[in-house]
C-alpha cells in the first residue's frame, strides 16, 4: 500500500504530467509539480498556506503571470473532469514515461511514507518533503521566505519515529513491509548479516568528520571565528563519539573453515578497491567558484552523511540512530550561522547582473564577417561606440580554433563596456571564451541540452517562429528570445515569415525579453513599435554599413520614440 499514491497525491502527480508534458527540462516538471501542490486542496497545500508560501510568488520569476493563470485554470478544469482520480489509491505511483526527475521524487516520497507508520500510502505532504529535498533552485527559494526542512516538517507533522520494529530488509534493497515477513532478530545478527551496512556507516561517519572539519577551517582561519569554530569542533568530536553506540560484537567466524575473525570495527568492513563509488566522477565538485560556495557544498555534505548515518543506523543500534538525529537537527543551525556569514563574502550574482542588463537591452547586433563592410573587428569597435546593447558573433563556417580566437577577442572587446557578448550556437565556445552566454536555434540543441553545458552564470536565448515555441522557451528557462522572422533577410532564407502578428502576439502574452529579428532596419522599425516590440536584433542595417557607430546610435534613438512618435 505505501508504493501507492494517496488521492489528493495521485491528483496533484497527474495534474503535473499533463502540464509538462513535453518538457525536457527537470526544472519545469519540479515547477509544475510543486504547483500542483499548492494548487489543489491537500495537506501541503494547507500547511504551505500556514506558512506564507504560493505558487505565484514561488514561480514568477520563471513563468509569466498568463501561463501561471492558464495552469492554475487547467488544474480547475481537469478537477472537474477527472473526478475519478480522487476515488481509489492510485494502482502505481510511476508512469513508464516519466522523466527521471519525477521518477526520483516520487521514489524519495516513497521512502518518507514507509518511514512514516501512520500514512495510508504516498501523501502530497511526503511529496512536498520530497521536492524540498531534492531541487535546489524551490528549496533556495522556500528558504529565502524563512521556510527551512524542520518547518515543513513541523507544520506538515511528518517527524519520523525511530522507536517500534525495524523494517525488514535485504541488502539488494528489496523492501518488505509486511508482518507476516518480518522476523525478529536481535543486532548481533543484523551486523553480522550485514557489512554493506557497516561500510555505508563508515563511508558517512568520514565523510561527515571530513565536512566538519573543512566548515571548523573556515570559521577558524578565513572568519577567525572562536566561537562558530568551537561549535563546529564540539560537533566534530561528539560524531566520532556516536561510535561507541554501534555494537561490539565478539569474535566469530563466519566461516568455519577461516581462521581469521570477523571483527565488527569500522575499519574492518572498509573495502575502498571494490567501492564503485569511488570510479564515479561528477566535473561540478570538482569546481568551486568562490569560498561561500564551499562553505554551502560542504554544510549539505555534513547533512546528508548523517541523514545516511541516521536512516541505515536504525537497522543495528537504534540508540546510535537517535544520537546522530540530534547532532543532525543542530547541524541546521550552524549552516544557518555559516551561511549567513559566507553569504556576505559572495561576490555580485552575475547571472543576476546579466539579466539585469539583458532587461535594459533594446539593440541587439549579429556580427557576420561576410555582411561587414568594413573589417569585422573595425565593425566590432564602432557599434560599441554607437551604444550597441548585445553582440552576436555568429559565424557558420569556421574552424573550431578560428571561431574560439574570435570568440575570445569579442568578449573581450565587451568586457569593458555595458555590452553583453553572445555566441552563436555554440555553448562549448561560449564557456571556453568565458562570454555572457549563447544563443540557440530551434534545429540546434534544446534549451535543457544547452543549459547542460553552459556554466549556471551564463545566459541562454533561443530562436522563435510561433507563439507556442515562445512560450516553450519560457517554460524551459530560456533567458530571453528571438522572435521572427519578421521581413525577408539576408542572414537567412525563409519560406513563411511570422510577421508582426507574430510580434504582437509575444509583446501580449510573454514577459521575457524578446528580441525582433529579420530584415529590421530604420525604414520598418517604426512598424515593429506598433505591433508591440521594444527590443530589435539587427544584422545588415547595422555591420553592412559605411559608419556602424551613427547607424546603431540612430536604432537607439529611434527606439527610444514612443510608437505614435
């Protein structure tokens, strides 16, 4: 029965899969799920009420308020439409084709509800737990609004006990919650049946000493912190003394043919040559860009060792487990304590600062070497100086080494004004020149896929002909689009051309920044002003002529002019 979704759970995991169906970012299926949450009538959505917390302040910054309106309808609609999902426990939890990142949701709600003894099956309140936990991006955010773990935990009423039976199960991690399977055994057994359990207790009683002691050497040497750091030290010292609560086991051969007993010491059941764990390789920790970001990486990383610690704990000595639940809940308040005080060592969020900036941009420049007049770096020099707001250097047919000394010139040609440097296509360069990001077609690599390789300060837009790709782009975390094309040009051949209506139709719904496209010149810009566009992308008019410094200083002004001007 805990593998099965609750009613209110079963109608909030639908309502998501019929929201993002289709989207290929992890981030918009945890959006629309925890929208879901606090859309419809359930637990969560009841205790995030308590707590101050709605959809619309949680993804606003993602969604514009029209595509927040229009889920929230389409949730009310398919209520009324599809009573029969708040009848019976859903028959599985998981869909064959569901995104890992649901997958991964439900499966950590799944383990909350085995661990909470009074749930009837998977409620949208492990859910809730379940998406804190696991995305970064809502959890930061639910933090900045005051709302940490112990909180939801509290108001949902979700506290797990550690006293009553141990849940019976094999180390090939097949549960069984039934009775009638369990069989009592004292902890000597359970050890002696069990060393991948003592080598998951000695994997995470390092690595949370480790952590400490990495959070004890900052507040120690770069905050000279004698308090923060004895607090930190104590923590330390009191974990390492949590060992003593794991069972001492006599001597025995588990095989009577050896002569060599099996000693329970931690040490003992250490097999780092077999641990496959040690060949997995992620390239984000071995990259830290500033000391707050290793202060955050190594406060979670004291906090999931012990939750590991406590949770495989409870199968040979309860006593331990609740031991490091304490030290677990006072670890909280200290990363509270370190954050706040890395927090104010974090240089300006440059993500931030780019968006910023793409937010004011209105003249948008693509940089063609074959369209330029006069030499390409000449073109470069003259639009800067005409107040050009982003170049684009986009170039189909050079070699990779040619386009990344280009790349590299140009944003460094930018770095030193307010212009934002963008690459054409290539996410790769746009990392290895260390420009402000990269700019997609719909034939090149999906939003997911490019956000995948760009660094996360890094900007991303992409190419639009329909309104429903717009509003794809938003959904998946472009940062601003491409609209058009809009007349014919001479960067690209079309067969159908969006138009204006295509720009009045994004200026209407869409908030994110929109860059009109094709064929824009002095002559028409007026005509894209009155179907609704306020930012234009600009190629021929602009590195084809004899003075590119006058003609983008005059775009600008012209864009200044209200459209009646």
């Amino acid at each position: 029965m805990l593998q099965t979704l609750t009613p209110a759970a079963e109608r909030t995991v639908a309502s998501c899969r019929r929201m993002a169906a289709g989207a290929t970012a992890p981030q918009t299926w945890c959006d629309f799920l925890m929208f879901a949450l606090l859309k419809n009538e359930s637990l969560a959505a009841a205790a995030m009420q308590r707590l101050g917390i709605s959809g619309d302040s949680l993804l606003s910054l993602r969604h514009s308020p029209a595509a927040l309106q229009q889920a929230a309808t389409y949730l009310q609609s398919n209520a009324d439409s599809h009573p029969e999902e708040c009848a019976t426990l859903g028959e599985r939890s998981v869909e064959p084709d569901d995104p890992l990142v649901l997958i991964q949701i439900i499966d950590r709600a799944a383990f909350l509800a085995r661990r909470d003894f009074n749930a009837a099956g998977i409620s949208s309140a492990h859910l809730l737990v379940a998406v804190f936990e696991s995305n970064d991006l809502l959890r930061n955010q639910l933090l900045d609004n005051g709302v940490d773990h112990p909180r939801i935990l509290a108001e949902l009423n979700l506290e797990t006990k550690v006293d009553g039976p141990i849940l019976a199960i094999d180390f090939d991690l097949n549960w069984s919650e039934s009775p009638a399977a369990f069989t009592p055994r004292d902890h000597a057994t359970a050890a002696r049946q069990s060393d991948a359990v003592w080598r998951i207790l000695d994997a995470n009683l390092n690595r949370g000493r480790e952590g400490l002691r990495v959070l004890e050497d900052y507040a120690r040497f770069s905050r000279n912190d004698a308090s923060l750091s004895e607090q930190l030290k104590a923590l330390r010292h009191e974990l390492v003394s949590t060992e003593a609560l794991l069972p001492q086991l006599e001597s025995y051969n588990m095989d009577p043919a050896s002569t060599i007993p099996v000693n329970p010491d931690l040490l003992l059941h250490r097999d780092t040559p077999h641990d496959v764990g040690t060949q997995i390789f992620n390239a984000a920790e071995s990259i830290r860009n500033d000391i707050s970001a290793v202060v955050i990486a190594n406060s979670r990383r004291v906090q999931e060792a012990l939750r590991s610690l406590e949770e495989f704990g409870k199968l040979i000595a309860p006593a331990f487990s609740r031991k490091v639940k304490q030290i677990r809940y006072r670890s909280y308040t200290l990363q509270q304590q370190l954050c706040s005080i890395a927090d104010t060592m974090r240089p300006p969020n440059q993500h931030e600062h780019r968006i910023q900036r793409l937010h004011t941009a209105a003249l948008y420049v693509l940089i063609t070497e074959s369209l330029c007049r006069l030499p390409w770096q000449q073109v470069v020099e003259s639009a800067l100086r005409g107040g050009v707001d982003v170049l684009q250097l986009r170039e189909k047919h050079l070699s990779d080494r040619e386009l990344l000394r280009r790349a590299r010139w140009l944003a460094d040609a930018c770095r030193h004004t307010d212009c934002l440097c963008i690459i054409n296509d290539r996410s790769d360069v746009a990392v290895a020149a260390n420009t402000d990001g990269v700019h997609v077609g719909q034939d090149e690599f999906s939003v997911a896929d490019a956000r995948a390789v760009l660094r996360q300060d890094q900007l991303l837009g992409i190419s639009t002909h329909t309104l429903q790709q717009a509003q794809a782009a938003t959904i998946d975390g472009a940062d601003y689009i491409g609209v058009g094309p809009t007349f014919p040009t001479a960067t690209k051949i079309f067969l159908e051309f969006p138009g204006l209506q295509f720009v009045t139709e994004v200026s209407r719904n869409l908030k994110i920044p929109a860059f009109v496209i094709g064929g824009i010149d002095r002559e028409n810009i007026k005509e894209v002003q009155e179907a609704g566009g306020t930012r234009v992308a600009l190629a021929s008019s602009v590195v084809g002529s004899e003075n590119p410094e006058e003609t983008a200083r005059q775009v600008k002004l012209q864009l200044r002019k209200p459209s009646g001007g």
